[in-house]
C-alpha cells in the first residue's frame, strides 16, 4: 500500500502536469470508486473545473477545483497517469478524466480499493473518514504531549498503535518497522510499557524516516509504483523491512520477521530487544560533569555499569590485555607492575594513530566484560541498567541501549573544569578535549540532555525531572 511519502511523490508529480488545467469531460468505468455524491452528480459538479492545487492529508489526495475538494485514497495499488491517447489506456484505468491540453489524468486500479468524494472546496475536514484520522507524523503539532497519552493508555503492541491511523496517519507497514528499528524498540512492546522518552524517540525515528523517504520519493515494494513510473529509493535505505535472513547494518545480527497484530514485521533481535530492562547509556565529554550524574544514579539504587572502572580493573586482572598494552606502548607505561594511567594519556591524546592503538587493544576486552555485566544485571535490574560508557558513540556501541543521555556543558567551560581538575594548561587541556567526539555533536546525538553549565543544584534538578519521569513510567521502583 502506498504510504505517505509515496502519496506525496504522486502529489508533487502531478502538480507538474495537471495544475491550471481544466476538465473537459469524465469516465467513470467503475462505479463504486466514487463514493459521494452520485455517479452523475460528480461528473456534473466536476466538468469544466480547472485544477488549482493538489494537497495531501494522510495517504489521501487531495485535488482543488475552483468550487470543489477532490478527495481520493489510493488503497492497496491506485495510481494516476498520465495518458496522451486512449490508445494507451488499459482495462484498470476506472475513472477518466479529460483535460483541456488533449492529455487525459487517469486513475487505475487493479483491485478496484481506491475510493473518490467530491466535496465543497476545502471541506474535506467534514468527511467523517477524514475527521477521525491522526495527525501526520511530520505535523508540527505531533509531539510527545499528543502521543503519549494515547500510548501510555493501551495494552496493544507499539506496532500496531502507529498503524493506527486514528492515532498517526500516514504511516504503514514498512515506515513503522524503518521507525521503531531507529528507535531501538521491539515491535511487541506494549504502549503503556513504553516511557515518556522512548515515545519522543519513536516521533523523532518517525520523522527522520518520513523525511528522508519523502526526499527519495518513497519506496517501492511489490507492485506499488508512483505516478508516471516513478520509483522510489527508499527501498535502497531501508534497515529492516523485507531484509530477514541479511546481517543488520549496525550490529551484524540476522533481521528476522515475526507478525505482530497479524501484519508481517521484520526486526534486528539485538538492536531491538524483547524482554530487557530499559538501559540508559550515559554519556558525555570529558569534564563534562558525567561522573556526577552517573553518582546520582547510584545515589537512587539504580544499576550503574561504568566502563571507566570495568577498564580500571581489567588492567589489574587481565593479563592478555596488560602484556598488550605492555608491548603495544613500551616498559615506560608501567610503574610498581602496574599501567600507569597519566603516562599512557599523555602518549595517547597527542596522537590519533596511538588513540585508535589503544582502542583496538583495550575495547574487545571493555566490551565484552560490559555484555557479561549487562547479563547478570538483567536478572537484579529488571526495570532499568545505566551503561556510563565516555565513549559511548566512538565505539560504536550505542546499538547496546534503547535511550541515549549526554552530560553537557559549553566549550570554555570545559576547559576551565579540565585545567582544574588535571592541573594542566589549556593547550593541554584542549589537545584531551579533540581527542573525543565533539561535546555538541554527542548533543545533537543524544535522546536525553543534562546542561551542567551552571552549579550542581540545577544539574541535580534536571536529573530529578528526568528520574520521577521514569519513575512515573514504571521503570523506577
């Protein structure tokens, strides 16, 4: 079925050919295409009518006479062409219309599912199959204040709530499996399980997804093709959706596909987990104030695994890692037996040759000490896990948490906290600084964003919002 970006190619397609043209005279081969008013009334009403726009609402289109609003919905397989002859007409094209340039727009339809209503100009809102539709995805107004109550209150699975057209119109099957593979949720979750910011996660997937299949003209599956034999490609972008049995992009599993409220869905069983507590990763730049927001974490019994200190204690007890490290850096890193940490950061953050050194020695062995915590975790932590990982994106690990919180604070202030607490210069101080991700582009990344520019208080009052959210959803004991 087409969805909304194929509906909007097929919209800014036709505006091309048919705006400022006029009727001249109608076919209608298939009757019950045409809903309202009769047969003979449309034909009457719509003669001799120039087009003046074409809109759209939802999946529906929606044509501007000079006195009336051509309301159609496509369905499974409806299409408009544009015919230069009634040589090329075929048995499917069921409703004909004459334009005043010799050229014919025509709608065909295989199945025949495509629907026609002709009201006043502009009144499509009184149409009840209007009227009780959604709002669109990329509507401004659709934002978590309009889509949480309506998810927080359902025991059905997130699936099917976005392919509730009441609740979002627009999106199908495919933009639903792209959206909530971005947002890392599982398919089978159920709405009033779900917390305040994975629901403004799956509205910004949304987005991102609609935009980007709006801008590539949708996708093109099976025998659904846009007007006038345009393609989509999105097809060429999708993550999931028809890909079971292909490696996923991000984390190498298998996409698999289950049904879910009887439509076939396709997922990454890894990148979205089933059954897992909630895992938070923790992120920020350094001297960002991250530590100080991961204690408060540990400060409300919430399960805190930190991969500075899983780091900290994998040189002391993993001597694969330490004779690396040992052979990789030089006997000058070591003091008393063990890796002295100030030595080997001075090597390191003045060379991205010597950083990208240390991550291919250090990483494997962080990560997988991480997952094995994570496992254990599960079992005490069945709510909710914070992952404090500074190089959460660097490593390529965010795939590993369903929600992303970044720590931030201005450029300046960042150095002035580093100098202080290293005591160093602030050549020093900037040189550690870039050898990081930017602190703005973990912000821009981020799903959740603590500012610690000003003084503790106001950090502990944002944590504080953030934790009673999630304690009002169920996630906080």
């Amino acid at each position: 079925m087409p969805e909304l970006p194929e509906v909007e190619t097929v919209k800014e397609t036709l505006k091309n050919f048919i705006i400022g043209k006029k009727i001249i005279d109608v076919i209608v081969n298939y009757d019950k295409i045409v809903k309202s008013p009769s047969v003979e009334t449309f034909v009457k009403k719509i003669t001799n009518q120039t087009f003046t726009d074409i809109r759209r609402y939802g999946k529906y289109l929606l044509f501007d006479l000079e006195k009336n609003t051509l309301v159609s919905h496509l369905r499974m397989e409806g299409k408009y062409y544009i015919r230069d002859s009634v040589t090329e007409f075929t048995k499917h094209e069921h409703i004909i219309f004459k334009l005043d340039n010799n050229k014919y727009l025509t709608y065909h339809d295989v199945r025949k599912f495509g629907t026609m209503e002709l009201v006043e100009l502009h009144k499509e809102n009184d149409l009840e199959s209007i009227k009780v539709l959604g709002k669109e995805i990329n509507d401004p107004d659709l934002n978590v204040s309009y889509l949480y109550p309506l998810i927080k209150k359902s025991s059905r699975p997130i699936k099917s709530l976005l392919l509730d057209q009441h609740i979002v119109t627009g999106l199908g099957n495919i933009y639903v499996d792209e959206t909530l593979f971005l947002a890392k949720i599982h398919p089978r979750k159920i709405g009033n399980e779900l917390s305040y910011y994975q629901i403004e996660k799956i509205i910004k997937s949304a987005k991102k997804v609609i935009d980007k299949a709006i801008s590539l003209g949708g996708t093109t599956i099976r025998t659904y093709q846009s007007t006038l034999g345009v393609d989509g490609r999105f097809q060429n972008e999708l993550n999931v959706h028809t890909l079971v049995g292909k490696k996923c992009k991000v984390c190498n599993d298998v996409v698999q596909k289950i049904r879910v409220g009887g439509r076939g869905t396709y997922l990454c069983p890894r990148c979205q987990r089933e059954n897992f507590p909630l895992i938070i990763g923790l992120t920020g730049g350094i001297s960002s104030g991250k530590s100080l927001v991961s204690n408060m974490f540990s400060d409300k019994n919430i399960c805190v695994i930190d991969a500075d200190k899983i780091y900290k204690t994998l040189l002391k007890t993993n001597k694969i890692m330490y004779n690396k490290l040992v052979s990789g850096f030089g006997n000058s890193i070591v003091k008393d037996n063990n890796i002295n940490l100030r030595t080997l950061g001075n090597i390191v953050y003045n060379s991205s040759e010597k950083r990208e050194k240390l991550n291919k020695i250090t990483h494997p062995f962080i990560l997988e000490e991480m997952k094995n915590r994570v496992l254990k975790a599960k079992e005490q932590c069945k709510k909710m896990i914070v992952l404090d990982v500074p190089l959460l994106f660097e490593t390529k690990i965010d795939h590993m948490v369903n929600l992303i919180m970044s720590v931030y604070v201005n450029y300046d202030t960042q150095v002035n906290r580093l100098m202080i607490r290293d005591n160093i210069d602030s050549k020093q101080a900037e040189a550690k600084i870039k050898s990081q991700m930017d602190i703005k582009t973990k912000k821009y990344l981020a799903d959740i964003v603590i500012d610690n520019n000003n003084d503790i208080a106001n950090t502990q009052k944002q944590f504080n919002e953030i934790y009673n959210r999630l304690r009002s959803d169920g996630f906080v004991n």
